[in-house]
C-alpha cells in the first residue's frame, strides 16, 4: 500500500496510521471523563454510547469553553477542518486541558463515492477509523429506516386498498414532497416511479418521487437539533410530508408515522463516544450536510461534552457561510449554546486559488507545481475571501482566530502574508499548524492562542430576530453574509413563502441551501463577489427540524459517483483487515 510523498519521504496512508494506533479500552477514556460503566452502552471494546440519564447527572456542573472551527471557501479537495479539529483538540491536550472533541459522523455516500470520510487524516484523527466510516454504531442506518418508514406510510395511506377508509387525511398524492433515502451516492435513484403495476396487483399507483442521499433526510437535521427524547419526538411529529387536497399540511403525527419513528431513533439519539489517536475523548454524534441542512453535530452531544470538559471543540461543515452560519442562527437559536470562539481554517493553496493564481475546473485537479508553487500576490489578493469570513463572524459578536493548514511546500512569505491579511481583517491571531503531521504537537500555538481568545469580550447575538418576515431573514443572509446586492424569487418561491406564512411557518429560521464552492451561489464566483443577485428557485420546509430551506442556485440531494468511485480500491484480505480505505 502506498502513501503521500512530502520531502522525500514516503508517508503511511490515513488508514495505516489507524489500524496503527495504540488505542485505549473505550472505558478508559470513559473514566478520563469522569464517567463510569454505567452511564454507557458498549458498542465493543473502542466505542461506547452515552446514556441521555448523564444531562441530567451533570445538570448542575458549569459548561466549558465552547470551539467553533470553520473555513474559508474551499478548493473541491477540502481544506482540512477535522484534521483541524481533532489537531487543536490534542493541541489542548498538550497544554494540560481538559478537552473533547464533538464532530459529526460521517456517511457512506462519500466515502465510496470519492476518497474522502469524516474521522480526519494523517497524525490528527478519531479511531477506530473504519469502524466510524462504515456503519459506527448504526446510526445512519436508523435515521434512514426511520425516514424510509414514514415513506412507506405516507403511500400506504393513500393508496392501501384494505383501509376501511381510504385516505384519512384527504391527501393530495401529487403534493407529497417526503422522499426516500439511501446511506450511498447513487445519483441513478434520483428520480423514480413508484407504483407501477405489477404481475400481482389488480391496479398500479404511479407516482413520481426519488431517493435522496441519508444525511439529507429531514431525520438527521432533527437527530442532530432535538434537546432530549421528547423533544425528538414532537419534531417527528411536526414533520410535513405533503398537502391535504383543502391546501392544509399533513404531518408524519397526522398519518401515525412518528410514535415509531421516535421508537427507531431513541437508540440513535445516545451520542458516540470513541478518541483520537492520541487518546483523547471525542463524541461523534449526527452527521447533516452543510449545504442543504445544517452541517453541524448533535445538540446533545455538546452539552454533554460541555459539562465534562473545559474545553470542547467542535466543526461546522464547509465554509464559514455555510456550516457556521447555521450553527450561529439555527443551532444556537433552539439550543442556547453560545461559541466561545470561532476558528476559521485556511489553506495557502485555496488562499492561491480565489486570488486568481489558478483555476480548479470541476473533477480536475490543478498541477502541484501550480497550487504549489510560491505565489505571494495571488495569496495576497485572495485573502479577500478570508477577510469576509472574519468579518462575517464577527458580526456575531465573537472572537475570531485563523488557523493556516500548513502544507510542506507552503513558503514563509504566503504564510506571513496571510497572517497579516488575517490580523488587519480583525482577526484575534493567525497561527500556522502542522496537525496533519505532526498530531498535537503541531497544533500547540493554536491552542494557546484559542485559549486566550475564549478570555476576550463575547456579544453574541443573532443576525435576525425570530419574527422577522421569510423574505426579511433570507435577505439579511444574503447581504450580509454572502455579499449580494439583492435577492430575487422565482414565483414558485412566491407562491412557497405565502402558503408557509399563511400555515405559521414564517417565525422559523432559514436554512439555505446552495454551493459551497463560493460565498455566492455559483461556484463560479471565487473569492469575495459582491453586487450580484441571489436567485431563489424554491423554499421548502423543515418544520421538524425547525427550520425553511430555500434553494439558491442548482443543488443536489443525491450525489452520484465519479468515474472511478473509492469504492474500487476498497477490498479485505484473507485474515479480515481492510485496504484500500483511504
């Protein structure tokens, strides 16, 4: 099995360095938390969950220092946010603090789709590492029969012929909007017809629907934002699937979905508890995108992890305008969770690329002498892209410092460069980490200046309050966020925002889904676009997961496959150990 050349010599793959970890028994770090046997569940000697009984065994202790880490806009290669997170977690180890990690878990769709998983990479990641990018604990696997059951009752109840009243709920069939869902990237289920006759049934139902992808499901939102069980239960309840033939919403509660979809999911609610290579905690809980949903873990596994530690770090999926954003006005709004601190992760090369120094067409890798090689002005011009992050943040009232993910070839004038860009942009401190090789250890000046921030003046606030109206609330986003001049609405989109206003929806916050390849809509538009106009296409609700999401450009909710998936180099030898796995 190969690795990555850097200076000549040759580095073990992600999947060497796991299967060469000296981890410890899971009920040693259990204890490192100061938790015993009886607050988990084993799930085998290097994983545990957490029971929900320990919130409230906790309830008196104070919360710890909360960690937010986020990005700049990134290449389509990803810039290493978790190696981020799990590199200034066992930085913080480092130092003498008491810290865990709280990261989402990742789906299957990538990892066979392209090379990439959620548990991070090279000296900075959480183990057992196959274990967690494959089936974990099976959580994945209940959000999607608990989304897949709902389906299934939604076309029974139209369509069953042995109801003693057909259709209860008066249900326009044409107006159901739940979709099924598989744990893959198979972008050939995108679009289906079910209920066509068959050999054994007198007449067909054909409707068309299609499959999206697991951690789009409304499900997993609402795993990753409910408070505690009954809370999860009443947000399955409110979830809508489609409209009465009167216009008026129909519910999983309104067809009896959601008594058993709680019962699938209460096993799913206990958070994950596994470590990093270092052997300190992480609890990996929930894995929403952050394009379509909001790409932050569970709830409940920060304010556990926020009465066992002093420190607890934590990542927003994709860019800061995406992931964080929605940390900040959606998770923080329902949960009460304040950040500490925000971090925002940057790579000299995406840095290279938004100022112009190259181009990244979709599925082509630029040269390495090109994303490589020393380019001190376009660095310059494209921290422009870095400069709107921070400033983005800031708006929410709370310190901000810049991590760079150091790569070999990186030169000391780029990494200056950035560095002042960073600080002149209001930035608490900008500091180059070299996790990726070099574990915590590489990650010890970020820590100490994260610790530091954590002390400075927190204003947290919100970017909008709750009654603001739909179009006021996406429009703040857009122009403050994003940077665009005005926001247009196609009229479907109209017609979206006067049916949710008229059904009570409009107090909720907004979750939008668009590319995370720019700060705008098209992932054409690098660095730091302004003036240009937001296109709404669709709204579509979340009332579960409590949230609208309107649609901004072309998004999928069902990735599909490169020409070569990952998938292909993936196989087991004669005595069961994987290769090929990253």
């Amino acid at each position: 099995m190969g690795g990555i050349i850097i200076e000549e010599k040759a580095v073990p793959s992600d999947l060497e360095i796991a299967q060469a970890a000296n981890m410890k028994p899971i009920i040693e770090i259990v204890k490192q938390i100061g938790l015993d046997e009886n607050d988990i569940e084993f799930y085998g000697k290097y994983k545990a969950k957490i029971k929900l009984e320990v919130l409230e065994k906790l309830k008196d202790r104070p919360d710890g220092k909360y960690i937010d880490i986020t990005a700049i806009t990134p290449t389509p290669l990803g810039e290493g946010k978790t190696v981020m997170n799990i590199g200034l977690t066992q930085g913080l180890a480092k130092i003498g603090k008491n810290v865990i990690s709280t990261l989402r878990q990742p789906s299957m769709g990538p990892v066979f789709g392209i090379k990439g998983g959620a548990a991070g990479g090279g000296y900075s990641q959480v183990v057992p590492m196959e274990d967690i990018n494959l089936h974990f604990t099976g959580d994945i696997h209940a959000v999607s029969t608990a989304n897949n059951l709902l389906a299934a009752m939604v076309d029974n109840e139209v369509f069953h012929p042995t109801f003693k009243r057909a259709n209860p709920n008066n249900i326009d069939a044409d107006s159901i909007t739940w979709r099924r869902v598989v744990d893959l990237n198979d972008s050939a289920m995108t679009t289906i017809t079910l209920g066509t006759k068959s050999k054994h049934e007198v007449d067909g139902y054909p409707r068309d629907t299609g499959y999206d992808i697991s951690v789009a499901s409304e499900v997993m939102a609402i795993l990753a934002l409910a408070n505690d069980l009954k809370d999860l239960r009443a947000r399955f309840s409110r979830i809508i699937v489609a409209k009465s033939k009167d216009g008026k919403p129909v519910t999983a509660e309104d067809v009896k979905a959601a008594g058993a979809m709680a019962v699938i999911m209460k096993d799913a609610l206990k958070p994950n508890l596994v470590q990093t290579l270092e052997n300190v905690p992480c609890i990996m809980h929930a894995g929403p995108f952050a394009n379509i949903a909001i790409g932050n873990n569970s709830v409940i596994a920060d304010r556990i992890a926020l009465k066992l530690a002093d420190y607890v770090v934590t990542e927003s999926g994709f860019a800061a305008d995406c992931g964080a954003e929605k940390l900040l006005n959606i998770k923080c709004r329902s949960s009460g969770l304040r950040p500490d601190c925000i971090v925002i992760n940057a790579t000299i090369r995406a840095l290279k690329m938004h100022g112009g120094g190259y181009d990244f067409p979709p599925g082509k890798t630029p040269p390495k002498e090109v994303m490589f090689g020393e380019n001190v002005e376009a660095v310059r011009k494209g921290c422009a892209n870095l400069a709107r992050h921070i400033e983005n943040m800031k708006k929410f009232g709370i310190p901000v410092v810049v991590c760079i993910n150091r790569f070999t070839p990186d030169t000391d004038a780029e990494v200056e460069t950035v560095r002042e860009e960073a600080i002149k942009a209001g930035a608490e401190e900008a500091i180059p980490v070299t996790a990726w090789a070099d574990g915590g250890d590489g990650a010890v000046d970020l820590a100490k200046a994260v610790v530091e921030a954590c002390e400075k003046p927190n204003n947290f606030k919100l970017l909008y309050p709750d009654d603001a109206s739909i179009k006021e609330k996406i429009e703040t986003i857009a122009k403050e966020i994003y940077g665009a001049a005005d926001v247009e609405y196609s009229e479907m989109a109209e017609e979206k925002i006067k049916l949710y206003t008229e059904w009570g929806l409009d107090k909720l916050p907004i979750c939008v889904a668009k590319t995370h390849l720019s700060l705008s809509h098209d992932p054409a538009l690098k660095n730091a676009p302004s003036g240009f106009t937001l296109p709404v296409r669709d709204i579509r609700p979340s009332a579960g997961a409590g949230f609208l999401y309107p649609l901004c450009g072309e998004m999928r909710t069902m990735p599909g496959m490169p020409s070569k998936p990952a998938s292909i180099n993936v196989d087991i030898d004669e005595n069961g150990k994987t290769y090929g796995l990253f």
